[in-house]
C-alpha cells in the first residue's frame, strides 16, 4: 500500500471489509448448517471458517464503531 489515503477513503476501505467478512461469514455458516447431516467434517472447517470471518468482523466493527455492542449472528452448532 503505497498510496497515501485520507481518513474518509481509509474508513471507506474498512467498512468495505467489514462488509465483505460479514458476507462471507454468512456463506460458511450456510455451508456449515447444509452439510451438517451429509458431511460432519465438511461442516466442522466450515464452521471454522465462519468462526474466522467472525473474528475479523468484530475487529473492523471495533474499528468502526469503538467500544459499540458487538454485532452477533445465530451460532453454528459445533459438529462432533
């Protein structure tokens, strides 16, 4: 990242993320829930996977909005 970018543009850029990780954790939690039944250990990384962009979700959200309720989604059931 070689360009130098303003405050509006860097917020920009983040909410963008924020935005992208919560699509994307939404997907895999979907992905987890469909293949819970056919395929556990399908669905055990997918749910690793929303738990990932969960995790990067709340970084950006704290970003954005300091010291703000954290934002939660309906969990996925860990798969044994």
């Amino acid at each position: 990242m070689t360009d130098v970018v303003d405050a509006d543009e860097l917020l920009r850029r983040i909410r963008r993320g924020r935005e992208h990780a919560a699509e994307e954790e939404r997907a895999w939690r979907e992905r987890a829930q469909s293949l819970t039944a056919t395929d556990p250990e399908g669905a055990r990384e997918a749910a690793d996977r929303a738990r990932a962009f969960e995790a990067v979700l709340r970084v950006l959200e704290e970003i954005v909005r300091p010291g703000g309720a954290p934002n939660r989604a309906d969990g996925v059931k860990q798969v044994t």
